[in-house]
C-alpha cells in the first residue's frame, strides 16, 4: 500500500495517479474538491503540521486511492441517473432514421446550434477586447494585474461554457475550477497561469467559437426554415388566400402573381414528405455535431490542462 502522504501537493499528486485513466473533467474536480477540503482542515488546526493534519483526516474523507475509488463509483451512478431514458433498439435503417425523433439529445443539440452564435459573439469579442488591453497595457504597471484577471475571467467562462456542452451535448466537463497548488508563491502561480497549456487553449476554443457559432447557426435555420416551407406548403395552398387552377384533364396547379402555373397536386405532396424527411435529417445532423463540439471542447478545455 502506498504510504500516506505528509504534505497536501503529495496527496493531490497521489489522487492524480490513482486516477490515472479517468474522464479528465472527473480528475479535475476531485483534484479541486480534495485541495479546499484539506485546506480548510489545515486552517481549522492551525496548530498541526499537514502531515498531522493529512493524517487525522485520513480517517473521514480517506485516503488518495480511497476518494479516488469513490468517486470512480460516484460518477457512474451520477452519469447512469442522468443519462436520458434510452430509446429502443432499431436495427432497421428507417427504424433508426426516424427513432432521432424521440431522443432529447438531438433536440438539446439543435438548440445548442442556435445558442453558439451569441455565444460564439460573445466568446470573440470578450478575448479579443481582453487580448488587446493586455498587450495595450503591458507597458504600465496595470499591465500584469490586468492580463491575470482577463485569464481569470476566461478560466471562468470555460467553466459556464463547459456546463452547456455538458448539459446539452452530454459530454462530460469539468464542475469546478482547475486546481491550483496554493503553496506555491503567487509569482510561480501566475507563471503557471500562463505557461498552462489549458489557458491558450481556451482563448482558441472562444476564439473559433465565432465562426463555429456562424456554422451551426447557419445550418440550423436553414434546414428549419426550409423544412417548415416545405411542410406548410400544402397547407398554405389549402387553407391560405392562394389562387389555383384546375385544368381540363383535371389535375390542378398552384398559380404565382403573374398568373403562371407553378406547381401541381403531386408535386406539393411530395414538398411535405421532403420536408418531414427533412426535420429527421436536421435531428440527425444536429446530434452528430453535438458529438463532434462536445470532442472538440473537451480536448481544448479539459485534456490539455491534464499533465502526466
């Protein structure tokens, strides 16, 4: 058994290793979780040594290898009550083609394409406003002060971002800040701050949020829009202030303003089965890029931020 660790960035280091191999988002919170429980028991026993203090609350929160046991199992039954009700196995290819319909992660998904474009504006505008005061300002003695609290203030837009991508796409991400060793003196803290692969790879995820968000807003309404024409066609000509014709082999048409026959019976019924055919598509398309941003956050907000 591994010995019990004397200092608190021993312990985090041995509740890293013994989680060596789970979701990064998870290690990032217990990492955070362990480090303020300790601390706030360090400043309760202010008299204690850590090892004393690691020692006495071995005991109530456990060991390293112990709460990373814990929260190995946590996070299955967290992620198992959360997981939508699965929808039934289709092995046919219009079972699974129409089965989209009932499953909320697609509709969560589309609705996330929607939201990226003000959030991509947003995401954009915030670092590159932030980026240029920075470099504006390094010259006075507001510069330093000024560019860690912009990093600061992005650290913590990754984690509202992250929530969203968990939330809608599903993708786990982390629920608390990365953790920081708070031993260290603030120079080499902020130097970290700084040198973390994790910090610039946020400012590239908001930074590509932009034309991502342009993208999948662009696509979702597009395909909505032309799904809904396309499905209330038949209906507008029905039930709406549209001129028709009706011919002499008895077939009728749709006529435009300049009294020019445009479209007949069949062709408006086979707008609305195109059309209907188009909502299960956009579903479909929504959810596949729902799987790949949830990837692609995960790698730029979480993974980089993980070292070995």
């Amino acid at each position: 058994m591994t010995p019990l660790p004397t200092t608190i960035p021993q312990y985090l280091d041995q509740l890293r290793r013994a989680l060596a191999g789970a979701d990064p988002a998870l290690v990032q919170d217990a990492l955070y979780d362990a480090e303020e429980y300790l601390r706030s028991e360090l400043a309760e026993q202010s008299g204690r040594t850590e090892a004393e203090v690691i020692a006495s609350v071995a005991s109530s929160y456990g060991a390293p290898e112990e709460v990373a046991e814990i929260y190995r199992d946590t996070e299955t039954r967290v992620q198992t009550a959360l997981r939508p009700p699965s929808a039934p196995r289709r092995r046919s290819l219009l079972g699974r083609f129409f089965g989209v319909a009932v499953e909320p992660r697609a509709y969560a998904a589309l609705f996330y394409m929607l939201l990226s474009l003000a959030t991509g504006i947003f995401y954009f505008t915030w670092v590159v406003t932030g980026v240029s005061l920075s470099a504006g300002l390094a010259v006075l003695i507001i510069g330093i002060p000024f560019a860690v609290l912009f990093i600061g203030s992005v650290r913590v837009l990754s984690l509202v971002e992250g929530r969203l991508v968990e939330v809608m796409l599903g993708e786990r991400m982390p629920r608390r800040p990365l953790y920081a060793q708070r031993g260290k003196p603030w120079l080499a803290r902020i130097g970290e701050m700084f040198t973390d692969p994790r910090t610039w790879g946020t400012l590239l995820y908001m930074l590509a949020m932009l034309p991502l968000g342009v993208a999948y807003f662009t696509v979702a309404t597009t395909l909505l829009v032309t799904a809904a024409v396309l499905v209330a066609l038949p209906f507008l000509v029905l039930f709406g202030d549209v001129e028709t014709h009706v011919d002499l082999d008895g077939a009728w048409w749709l006529i435009d303003e300049a009294g020019r026959t445009t479209m007949n019976g069949w062709e408006l019924a086979l707008a609305f089965v195109v059309g209907v055919l188009l909502v299960f598509l956009t579903l479909h398309i929504a959810r596949g890029i729902g799987v790949l941003h949830g990837q692609l956050a995960k790698h730029l907000l979480v993974k980089s931020a993980q070292h070995d």
